[in-house]
C-alpha cells in the first residue's frame, strides 16, 4: 500500500517542529490534478499535509500540479505533460525560490528574513509563487524579453503556481 508519502512527511514535520521548534522551517506542497493523478488518495494527503503546515511549518509553498499541467500545456508545446515534465518545472521553482537562501550576496537574505518578508501573518503563511518566463528550449534560443515584460508576467494568473483566483 501507501500513498504519496505526505503521512510521513507529516510526521517529520511534526517532529522537526518538537526537536528544532525556534528554527524556521520552509515547506514545499504539491497539490494533485485530476489529469496526472495516480492515487485515489491524493485529494486526502493534501488536506492532511495541509493540516500539518498549518501547525508546523512557518512558510509554504503550495505548487498545484494542475496549474503546472497547464503551463507545460500552454508555455511549452507539451501535449500531455507527464510527471517527469511537471517535476522538472517544479524543481526549477524551488531552485529559483531558494536561490537567495543558498548563496551568499548582498541581496540575499536568511530564512528569517525571508520569513519576515513574505509572511504577514503567523497563520497566513501561503504565499502564492510564480514564475517567468516558461518557454521551450526551441523558443528560448530567439526570445527576448525585457526586465518589465518578465515582470508583467509575473502577476498574470496563468504563471502563478496554484490555480486560484
């Protein structure tokens, strides 16, 4: 048996949380779509992960597998994106989101200070990520995209990471 391993992971969570409780600690949660889904209980270890960053954790990042589909779909000629394509986008999110934590620099900041900047709210501690530009390999070779353009992109819906309004 067993499912997508969010019971384990919350578990962990929880423990890290006892064990490390002043650290700050940064979550990644991947939400299911209906067009890539293989367990029936995927819908059901979302909530339950969901509960568990809720207590434990003090900053996720919810990626919705829909909305990543859709971008694979949409931004990079992919008919049927499989998880292989869904993981790689994903990867590259978390790359880019964590980039400021792992390198040194004088723009880079530490995990409390991303904390501090993107939590306004202790039990609000869901920011919505985004990411441009998406574009194929083929693509990339002959695009060009200014700063304010990337920008722009930024706040459209269609690159945000979770389907919301």
């Amino acid at each position: 048996g067993g499912g997508t391993g969010s019971g384990f992971a919350s578990l962990l969570m929880e423990r890290l949380s006892v064990e490390y409780g002043k650290k700050s600690k940064l979550a990644f949660s991947i939400y299911p779509a209906p067009q890539v889904s293989t367990a029936i209980v995927e819908p059901y270890n979302a909530v339950l992960y969901t509960h568990t960053t809720l207590e434990h954790c003090d900053c996720a990042f919810l990626v919705d597998n829909q909305a990543i589909y859709d971008i694979a779909r949409r931004n990079l000629d992919i008919s049927r994106p499989t998880y292989t394509n869904l993981n790689r986008i994903i990867a590259q999110i978390i790359s880019s989101i964590t980039a400021s934590l792992r390198f040194d620099g004088a723009l880079n900041v530490d995990l409390n200070e991303f904390q501090t900047n993107l939590v306004p709210y202790p039990r609000i501690h869901y920011p919505v990520a985004t990411y441009a530009p998406v574009i194929s390999a083929a693509k990339a070779h002959h695009e060009m995209m200014a700063v304010d353009e990337i920008t722009k992109a930024c706040f459209e819906s269609g690159n945000q990471m979770v389907k919301c309004d």
